[in-house]
C-alpha cells in the first residue's frame, strides 16, 4: 500500500467522522431541515445580514473542527450544521440572486459534486470516510459535504417547487431514494463506499421537504412557519449533540480508523 504524502503533524491517531450509526443519520437528516428552515427564517429578516452570519458561522466551525486531533461531537456537527445553513443559502443565492432555474442549478451542483469526488479519488485512492486521518482528506471531506448539500438543496426545490409535486410528494421520494443504498447495500453487496455517500446526498432534500413541509405555506405545507421549525429542530440537535458528548466524554478506546480489509458499516444494520 502506497504510504500518503501527508507531513506526521497532519496525521491524527483516530478518524474524525462519527461511526456510521442510526444516530449518524438521524443528526444528519435533522441538520438538513435545520439548514433549511434557519437559512430561509434568516434571508427573511435580511438577505445581507443572513449570508453575513452563514458564511461567518461556516468558516469558524470548520476552523474548530480542523483544530481538532480526533472526532469530537460538538465541533464535529456544529460543523455540519454550518455547513447545511450555508450551503443552503449558497444554492438560493445563485438560483434567486442569478435567476438560474433548478433545472440548471440541480444538474450544475450534480457535476461540481462529482467532481470534487474525482479529484479526492485521485489525490487519495478512496473515498472511506472511515479514513479521513490526515489534514488534506479532511479538506476534501469537507468541500464534498458543502457540495452535497448544495445539490441536495437544489434538488429538493427543483421537485417540490419547479416541478410543482409539492413537499410531502417530495419527501415520499426521496424517502425511497434514500432507502435504495442501504437495500442495495444489505441484501445485494452493492460497494459500501457509493451507498454511503448515495445516501448522504439524499438526506439533503429528504430532510429539507420534510422542514419546508412543516414551515412553509402553499405546495402542501402546514404552515408553522420557519422560525418555528427551526427552534424546534435546533432544541432536539443541541439536545442529542450533548448526550454524544458526554457519552463520548467516557473512558474508553480511542477509536481507530478501519483496518483495511474491514469492510465499512453504514449505519443502516441496528446495533
């Protein structure tokens, strides 16, 4: 096996992703509604004001984050929570500011993803989130996440609102996309790699129908309003990112990344 050309400082002992739990995902599906509903409840006070506080918000919780030698719960998701307001409004900015149509900025997002996939491919031979264990696999961890949510965001307006299906419809179908990895993966062996980062796509517009479906008025929606929905999400986020982190603050093994004949788990299987 080819050793890395990354410098010893920037190797940690452990992964710094979260094991791929039923938690995992379940956190992961909320900051996407989170992202959603903050993002929209903020452009509606001040567009210049919201893009201000998420740009700001992204870059310092990426910056905690890189700081850190091993995953840690708290800096871990506020990061992916910054990463879902910002990438958010970063999809609405081009769609709203540039008057670019979801049917362009969908496929658009589609081909930035993939990529930055290929070039992470390229530079690192696999796309295991198991191993990010060096500074540069973070970075491209991290910028594949960004786009991701961008595509996902884009995605998810294009079939509830430039389709007109509205959101529950939405969030039926993308429910069953999302579905697909983890069958696909279970009971026919599809490569775990491409399940996962199939999956993490689709909670994009999974989770934002589901926020749009609770917050927004017109195309289904029961009109609770985005504030709302977005204090309600943020209170069960800071809730469950707690309890990880004292249950992570316990005595116990430092979680090493896989070996590598070790075929990753993707949190679908229960524990």
């Amino acid at each position: 096996m080819t050793a890395t050309k990354a410098k010893p400082a920037a190797r940690f002992a452990a992964t710094k992703v979260p094991q791929l739990t039923l938690m995992f995902w379940g956190l992961k599906l909320l900051t996407t509604g989170m992202g959603e509903a903050i993002s929209d409840a903020m452009g509606q006070q001040n567009v210049a004001i919201a893009a201000a506080v998420g740009l700001f918000g992204c870059v310092l919780a990426l910056y905690l984050q890189m700081r850190q030698q091993e995953y840690k719960p708290a800096y871990y998701w506020f990061a992916v929570m910054m990463v879902a307001v910002f990438g958010t409004m970063a999809a609405d900015a081009i769609h709203d500011g540039a008057s670019i149509g979801y049917e362009v900025t969908t496929p658009l997002f589609a081909a930035l993803t993939a990529l930055v996939f290929w070039r992470w491919h390229r530079a690192e031979g696999t796309l295991d989130v198991h191993f990010i264990t060096t500074r540069r696999r973070e970075r491209y961890y991290w910028l594949a996440v960004l786009c991701t949510f961008a595509l996902g965001t884009a995605a998810g307006d294009l079939t509830a609102l430039a389709l007109s299906w509205g959101f529950w419809p939405s969030a039926l179908l993308f429910g069953v996309l999302f579905a697909i990895p983890a069958v696909g993966w279970w009971r026919f062996g599809w490569n775990p790699i491409f399940s996962f980062w199939f999956a993490y796509v689709i909670t994009r517009p999974l989770g934002a129908s589901f926020a749009d479906g609770f917050s927004k008025t017109g195309n289904g929606g029961l009109s609770l309003g985005d504030p709302l929905v977005a204090v309600i999400e943020l209170v069960v986020f800071v809730a469950l990112v707690g309890w990880l982190t004292v249950k992570d603050r316990s005595p116990a093994q430092p979680r090493r990344a896989h070996a590598s004949h070790e075929p990753p788990r993707l949190g679908f299987e229960t524990e």
